[in-house]
C-alpha cells in the first residue's frame, strides 16, 4: 500500500494535475484533466506545482523566507526555507515519524491523522555549500484529499536548484 501512494505521489508529480483536476470513480487523476507542472527556482531549492497555484514568497527577517502555496484562494502549503526551523518531531499517540531521502535529499516527517483530518510537518536537509539555507520545513493541515495529493506532488518534487 505504501509503495502505491509513494508510486501515485510520484505520478502526479511527473504527469502533473491541478486543483480544478478531475477524479474518476477509483480515485485517480484523469490524463485528459492534467496540466503541465511549472518549476519554481529559488536560493537553495527548486519545486515544481501546478499552474493553478501562486506561490506567495515573503521574508519577514533577513535570514529566512516564508512560502505559501495558494490554490483557488485558499492556503495548501506553506514552507520556511532558513537554517533555524521550527520543526517538532516528536511522537505523540496518533503521529507518526517517518524518515527517508527526496531526490537524495534527506527527509523526517510527522504526520498527524484523525478521522477528520490530515497534518504532516515535512523537513527537509538542503545539501547547501554556501551554509544557507541549510533547510525547507513544509507544512499542511487540514486539507481535501485532492489538496493532499497537489501539497505532497509538490514537497516530492523539491530538489537543488540547476547551478547556473
């Protein structure tokens, strides 16, 4: 079952899809209903999202920025992209801690799930020479499924920029 959501997630990141997208009766993303995926640059890292979503950049002090991921008005994902996150891993009943690599950059992750909704904390370890930014903290919470999926496509797709 993992191994399908991890190869979904993958898919969608690849095919692309957007918050207007169309579902079929299984759950997946009709082709026909995909957009292409654009890429976002910027220093440190690169996503990519869908063409449906503004990315809301802001930098309230000098040594961090903050991102927001809006799609049809409504926040999906956010990211702090600095050296100093505030990320809390610990595990408490119903969290759960995962660990692992995103495009060869390593990951932990918590994830909160109840009956009524999803949260998951992504941090993320930028393999940065320069010394910042050393990290991106993705977040969600409370979200549709669909939003789930197009928030995950895109913390999958982070990576390091291209060198120019």
């Amino acid at each position: 079952m993992r191994l399908k959501a991890i190869l979904f997630l993958a898919g969608c990141c690849l095919c692309g899809n957007s918050c207007s997208n169309k579902v079929d009766e299984q759950g997946k993303y009709m082709l026909s209903e995909m957009k292409d995926w654009q890429e976002y640059n910027d220093e440190g890292f690169a996503v990519k999202y869908p063409g449906d979503v503004t990315i809301n950049k802001s930098t309230p002090v000098e040594d961090f920025n903050v991102y927001k991921f809006i799609c049809n008005g409504r926040e999906i994902l956010g990211a702090y992209v600095g050296n100093q996150p505030s990320f809390h891993q610990d595990v408490k009943s119903g969290r759960k801690l995962q660990r692992g690599h995103i495009n060869k950059l390593s990951f932990e992750a918590v994830q909160d799930v109840n009956d009524k909704m999803t949260s998951r904390q992504v941090l993320i370890s930028l393999n940065i020479d320069s010394g910042w930014p050393k990290y991106v903290h993705f977040w969600y919470s409370n979200l549709s499924q669909k939003e789930v999926e197009i928030a995950e496509g895109i913390i999958n797709s982070i990576r390091n920029p291209l060198k120019k």
